[in-house]
C-alpha cells in the first residue's frame, strides 16, 4: 500500500512524519509556521499572523479579543475586559485613565465651603438633574460655564439618579445668586444637553441654609427654626403645590413632621424622627438646614422663585414670633413680596391672591 505523503499548503514542502500544524483549514510545516504564524496568549491556538490583534506584549485571535478583550482609545494598549477602565463609554488602560480629571465626584464628596456675596444668610444648592447621561464632558461643560471667574459649583453622583448628576453650588447670598451667578446660562445648557429635572421622577432641587444666620448660638437658632418648622407645616397645603411634587415623591423624599400646636413641638418630633434626611426640612446637618420640599427644575424663574421662597420663610421665621405666624394667612404673607420672579411663579401655581398667568413648560 502506498504511503500517504502530505504537503504543506502554504510552500507545497512535504512534510516530515511528526510535522505538520493546522492553520484554519490548512496544514503547515514548521518553517512556515515560525514565519507566518503566531499563538493566541488567550486560547493558544495558531493563527495566521495577519488576522491577529497584538501590540507590544499581547497577541490574540480575533474571536478572543472580540469576547474578551478591549484597546485603549488613548495608546492602543490590548487591555482584558476585567481591567478595562472606561470614560464616556470608551475603553481605556489604567494608565491613560488616570490622566483623565474626573468632572464628576463621588456622593460623599465634601469640598471646603466657599462663601459668596455679602451677607449673614447664604444659600447652598443642590439641584439634581437626569436623563442626559452620567457624563464627565457634560459635567466639565456645565462647571466650565459655571465656573468661569470664580469656582462657583461643582458635581456629585447620586445613586437616586437614573442617568444624570446632582449641582452643588457653593454657599452664596440670594442676591449673589441672582446676580453674580450666571444659573441661567447653566440651566439652559443642561436642558440642551438633554437634561431633565422637574420632567423626571427622580429629582428634587434643595436649598441649604446657614444655621448661623438664624442666632449667634444654639438656643437662638433652635428657636427660629421651631417657627420654620410651624410655617411649613401651618401651610403645608400651599407649600405643596408650590412644591409641585407629587403626593408619592413628597412621601417619600421630604415627608412632613405633622402639624403641632407649637413649633418647638414640631421641633422636638424633628429631631426624633425616624425618617432620616428625607423629610420636608432636613436638620441633620451640623452647620445647615435643608429644604428638601422642592421638585427640581431646569426653569429659570422658577428656580430663583424657588430660592426667593425660602429667603422670605425664614424672613417671617425671624421677625415674628410663633403668634405672629399663627395668626397671619398665606394672603397676608405673600402681600410683602416682590420679587418679579416668585410673584410669577406664585401666579403661575395659583398662589397669589386669585391670580392666574400661563404657565410656560417645566424641564
């Protein structure tokens, strides 16, 4: 019987009797395997050197670097998926991620406060925003308009938020925030972005202010902030549609204490509540109190409108006593303001004495 003699298919040399490697569908001698070919450091198979993923220290087969692999956007380094560090959904090696500044810090990121404006009260804002993407070039963005003379805001991840990110203003005067800080221009960046805050489930915008501006010591502090207390849940009803949350989020995320005959009642049930920061006005904080009320927005007037609010509860809270408040009605406490913004914002919900303008769309 004649010996089957077998050839190499890419030179046509016949082979030696143990020689012989398979190459796809092909058999190749050794010469041409160390010439042509190369080993997959993931599989181990041979593969034709020119349909191999490689760089200096790594070489696949394409189906290996398909399943498990990833190159560097930055160097071109071949880097396995359990190591991959990715920025704006693009793959990096360690190395090059770490060159990257991350605009976006973590939740429990607490800078030293910077205060803005002249003045005894400052607000601190929290606006959360979602929808358009948990985006460190997005965040850059927004902080680079923010930011341009002087750092005003920063950004923080919050786990509540689907997609998105929360802005974190640096305690500032109302008037600071009115006229200083350009919350205009931020806020229709990030609408066009396609960022949502009132348009979501998710969202709250939350104001921050000084405990300090209330006393010079604990006792004086308290007591205004029992009267804080008594006005929101005294007009809760108003409150709340000024909120415009639902009854679902205003539940869940800034319950009521319930009305009390006294505010230090109120008070006292604050301080032993069992709901944590999520309630109307968080007191948790050593050196704030946090009005969490509000549905977020990424409308102008409503967001100062939102701030202008606070400012006059806590006005009422310190220049009348808790008889002053009791006996005055929401008529009478909105008679006082001005503000062009609030009095179209209060308008707009209803709110101010039988008065009803359009109401332009919520983002």
């Amino acid at each position: 019987m004649e010996e089957e003699v077998r050839i190499c298919d890419y030179c046509g040399r016949v082979l030696a009797e143990e020689e012989g490697t398979p190459v796809d569908d092909e058999l190749l001698c050794d010469d041409c395997v160390e010439e042509h070919c190369v080993t997959c450091d993931h599989c181990g198979e041979t593969i034709w050197e020119q349909n191999s993923v490689s760089d200096e220290d790594t070489c696949l087969c394409q189906d290996c670097f398909d399943a498990h692999y990833y190159r560097c956007e930055s160097c071109g380094q071949i880097v396995p998926e359990s190591i991959v560090c990715c920025h704006s959904d693009l793959p990096y090696c360690e190395r090059c991620f770490d060159e990257f500044e991350d605009e976006i810090e973590e939740y429990g990121y607490k800078p030293t406060p910077i205060f803005y404006g002249n003045g005894k009260r400052y607000f601190g804002v929290e606006l959360e925003v979602d929808e358009g993407g948990k985006d460190n070039d997005n965040a850059a963005a927004l902080k680079n308009i923010a930011n341009v003379h002087e750092e005003n805001i920063y950004i923080k991840s919050d786990g509540s938020l689907e997609d998105g990110f929360e802005i974190v203003s640096h305690p500032m005067t109302l008037e600071y925030h009115t006229e200083e800080m350009n919350w205009k221009e931020v806020l229709r960046e990030a609408v066009a972005m396609g960022y949502r805050s009132h348009q979501t489930s998710t969202c709250g915008l939350h104001v921050h202010v000084n405990r300090n501006a209330f006393g010079d010591n604990q006792a004086e502090q308290e007591d205004v902030i029992s009267r804080i207390l008594f006005f929101v849940e005294k007009h809760w009803n108003e409150l709340f549609t000024f909120s415009r949350r639902s009854s679902y989020n205003m539940s869940r995320w800034s319950a009521r204490f319930g009305f009390e005959k006294t505010g230090k009642q109120i008070l006292e049930k604050a301080k032993s509540g069992c709901n944590g920061r999520y309630v109307a006005v968080n007191l948790n904080n050593y050196h704030t109190i946090e009005f969490r009320l509000f549905r977020g927005t990424l409308k102008y007037n409503t967001f100062i409108a939102t701030l202008q609010m606070v400012n006059h509860i806590c006005d009422a809270a310190i220049s009348l006593s808790e008889e002053g408040i009791d006996a005055m009605s929401w008529s009478e406490f909105i008679s006082s303001i001005e503000e062009p913004e609030l009095i179209q914002y209060l308008k707009e919900r209803r709110l101010y004495v039988n008065e009803y303008v359009m109401e332009s769309e919520e983002m």
